[in-house]
C-alpha cells in the first residue's frame, strides 16, 4: 500500500517535471521569435543592405523619367503656344491696303460763324389752331399759292388722321420702290439720297466724337430734303390700288380741314419756310450794307443757327416767310493773323464750305469789306443753295483762301516727311512687291498732300497703286 501510494507521487513528480520541461521549450520558443523581430540578423541585415541601393536607384530613375516627361511636355506646350501666337499674329498683323492715287485738291480755309440773311416776306394767321402746310418746306412757289392752313382745335382728330394716312402713303411707296414696281420712284429717291447720305455722314462722325451740337442743323436740312422728296412722289403713278385709296383718303381729309380751317396764300412768288425766328423784318441786304461792324456782330453772337419752327399758332402770329429772292447774304467778323485785307475786296470771289450741310457755295462775291476793332467783316453774297440754307438764322463756314491741285495722298500714306524740304516717300505695289519712291510734297493738311514725282520720274501717277499704311510693310517685302 505504501508502495502504491509512493508509486503515485513519483509518477505525479514526473508528470510535473515534464510539463515545466515543456513550458521551458515553449518559452524558448517564443523568446526566439521576439528576438528575431527585435535583434538583428546577419543574413537579413545583409539582404536588407544589398536591395536598399537598388531601390533608390529604381526611385531616381522613376523620377529622372518624371522630369524627361515633365520637359517634353513643356517643351511642346511652348511649342504650340509659339505657334499659335506666331499664326495669330500673321492673322491680326496690320495688312497692307491698297489705292490708286487720285486727283484732288488742298485748301487751305479761314473758319467763321455767317449771319445768313434774305429779303423775306412774312405771312400771318388770322385765325388761331394747328398749322398744316400744304406746301414743302423750302419749295418754290407762286403768288397766291395755298402754303397752309390754320386748323381749329376741334378739328384736331382729323389733323391726325391725315398725318397718319400720310405716313402709310410713304410706307407703301417705299414698299413698292424695294419691290422694283415704280423706277421713277427710286430715281426720286436716288436723286434725293445724293444729298442726304453727306449728312448722314457729319451726323454719324460727329456721334462718335460726341459732338452734338449741329444735330439741330442737321435734322433741320434732313426735314427739307425729305419733304422735297414726298413732293416729287406725288407726281408718280405707282398703279397700285393701295396707294391709290390712302392718296384719296388724304386728298379727303385735306377737304374737310379746308372747309373749316383758315386758309394761307403766298402774298408773293419765292422760296417757303416755316421757320421763323422773329428777325425776319429786322435783317436785309440794306441793313447789312449799312449797320456798324459792332451790331451785325451782335446779331451773329445772338443767332441760334437752326430755325425752328410751332405749329401751335396764335391770331394775328407769323406762320411762313417768304424768300423774295434767289440771293442770300453771309456776314462775318474775320480775325487772325491769316486774315489779309486785300484778299476781300469788294467784287472778289470766293468759294465756301459748310461741313454741316455737305455743301460748297462757289464763287461767293464780296459786297462788302470793312476793317473794324474785331477784325474784318465781310459781307458775301449768293444765289446758290437758298432752298438748302432757308431754314438756318447762322452756320459756321469755311472760306478757301488759296488751294493746290493734282496728284492727291492721305499724309497718313507719306514716309517719313519733311515738309520743310517738300518730299518724302511713299510705298507703291510694284508687281506684287512694296517699292519704296520718292516724291515732292507740294502742298498738303492735316488729311491730304499733293505730292508730284521728281524730275521726268513717270510715278507716281494716277495709274500708281499705293500703300496707305506703310507702316504694316517693309521695302522689297511681298503683298497680295
């Protein structure tokens, strides 16, 4: 028994010997693993040692191809932005343009302001109301003509009701001249055009240079040209039932307003206007004979250029004057240093410019010239372009006091000028290719020179192509 109970002591003993032997290993074990992530090895180290090289090379070559990218890609992008600048310049570069050298002249002028005046009639109503004229504004007409006439008020909605008749006859009339079916119409309107598209012209200049103060002048001359131009279309036969109805319904209306209004006829034959301004009976070729230097002055200080006119009448007020003659007067004060008195004297002629009005008034003859503490003032006289000037009191005028003709250039077109010498260059197309020539200047502007080529040289002539903006081309350079 005691056996048996030893037995079991030493068995339990070796049991538990083995499991601390086996606990010891596992340890053992474990600390092996510990030590191999914490401690180094030889062999890893020297693994690890040999392939930390490699990756940086790898590491320094991937980067060297980044930056070989990097500099192609730029390098092209520059590329194509030089070419895209390159061929937007070649498309937005000043072209060089082309002109035959034409025939012109250069004027050298004088600027003043005109009192315009005239031996003129008034007419005045009798009655009061809304004037309706029946004749155009700066038309010829007789003695004893119907001009106008005075509407009451009650008759007002007829008034509107052949105006507005009135406007659909001209919109039918242009209709049918875009459509082709009235040539002597468009003729009408051609001839008128002509007159009309130089205004126009100073209208859209002076707008974009913010000048507004001839807009008054110009819608005035507008105004008469177009009235002149309805006129001439009444005459014309467009064979067009439309039409033919609207003229019946105004020629209506125009009957109605003449049984009750009252009726104004010309006292005398001349030139209608009107506009009126009240110095009708004050200003006339007498007075401007006669009165000092110092009033007509006044007077021309004081005018208000463009005349307008009211069509709201009062009894006994003036409604038209009447331009007795084809003569008109232009008064003014010259001063400046370029103002030579014997250049006015009387009976010498002169030829004026009105830009405002795109006319030139030649051969103006000098009634009168009289040296005063202004100036000079001069007194022209006219019997062209009444009709165009009738509704005007003053107008600013250019006087020619001397000009050149001949082979006329823009002095934009000159190279390198010397007017102090009279010559310069200019770039002509010769067969394709900019040819520099040399040429004497003349007389020449602000815009233009009349230049000539030197000695028996056959260009430049009026067959001559030139440059006009040299600076977009070189000598010997190619042009299309």
């Amino acid at each position: 028994m005691r056996f048996n109970i030893n037995g079991k002591k030493k068995a339990k003993a070796k049991a538990k010997e083995k499991a601390n032997d086996k606990g010891k290993v596992k340890a053992r074990v474990n600390d092996k693993e510990i030590n191999q992530n914490n401690v180094s090895d030889p062999e890893l180290e020297k693994k690890q040692t040999a392939y930390k090289p490699n990756r940086k090379a790898r590491a320094g070559k991937r980067a060297l191809r980044n930056s070989i990218f990097a500099v192609v890609v730029a390098a092209f992008s520059l590329a194509v932005l030089v070419f895209v600048i390159y061929h937007l310049y070649d498309y937005i570069a000043a072209k060089p343009k082309f002109e035959f050298i034409s025939t012109g002249r250069v004027e050298h002028t004088i600027g003043a302001t005109a009192l315009i005046v005239r031996d003129e009639t008034v007419i005045p109503s009798k009655a009061k109301g809304e004037l309706v004229t029946k004749a155009t504004e700066g038309s010829r007409i007789s003695k004893s003509q119907e001009i106008a006439m005075v509407v009451p008020d009650n008759m007002s909605s007829i008034v509107t009701n052949l105006r507005n008749t009135q406007s659909q006859v001209s919109e039918v009339q242009q209709e049918l001249i875009m459509s082709g079916k009235a040539p002597g119409a468009q003729k009408v309107y051609d001839d008128v055009d002509e007159d009309i598209l130089p205004i126009v012209d100073l209208l859209r200049q002076d707008a974009m240079n913010g000048n507004l103060s001839n807009t008054s002048s110009y819608e005035s001359s507008l105004a008469v040209l177009i009235d002149k131009r309805e006129k001439e279309l009444t005459k014309i036969d467009f064979e067009d039932e439309r039409l033919n109805l609207l003229r019946n319904d105004a020629s209506s209306y125009e009957n109605q307003l003449s049984k009750n209004a009252a009726i104004i006829k010309a006292v005398n034959p001349g030139i209608v206007s009107y506009k009126l301004d009240g110095w009708e009976e004050e200003l006339s070729f007498d007075f401007l004979l006669s009165a000092e230097p110092s009033t007509i002055k006044d007077y021309i200080s004081r005018s208000t250029g463009a005349i307008t006119s009211d069509l709201a009448i009062e009894e006994d007020e003036n409604v038209a004057r009447i331009s007795q003659n084809e003569e008109q007067y232009l008064a003014v004060i010259l001063s400046g240093k370029d103002v030579k008195v014997e250049e006015f004297a009387v009976d010498s002629k002169h030829n004026i410019n009105i830009a405002s009005e795109g006319v030139t008034i030649d051969n103006c003859k000098v009634v009168r010239s009289v040296p005063c503490d202004d100036g000079l003032l001069v007194v022209f006289s006219t019997s062209r372009h009444v009709e165009s000037l009738i509704g005007f009191r003053s107008v600013n005028i250019e006087i020619v006091i001397n000009s050149t003709s001949g082979l006329r250039v823009q002095t934009t077109s000159l190279v390198k000028p010397d007017y102090d010498r009279g010559v310069a260059t200019i770039y002509v197309n010769d067969d394709g290719f900019a040819s520099e020539v040399d040429v004497i200047i003349k007389d020449y502007d602000r815009e233009f020179a009349i230049i000539a080529p030197f000695g028996d040289a056959s260009v430049p002539s009026s067959k001559t192509v030139i440059i006009t903006n040299p600076t977009a081309v070189k000598p010997g350079d190619k042009v299309e």
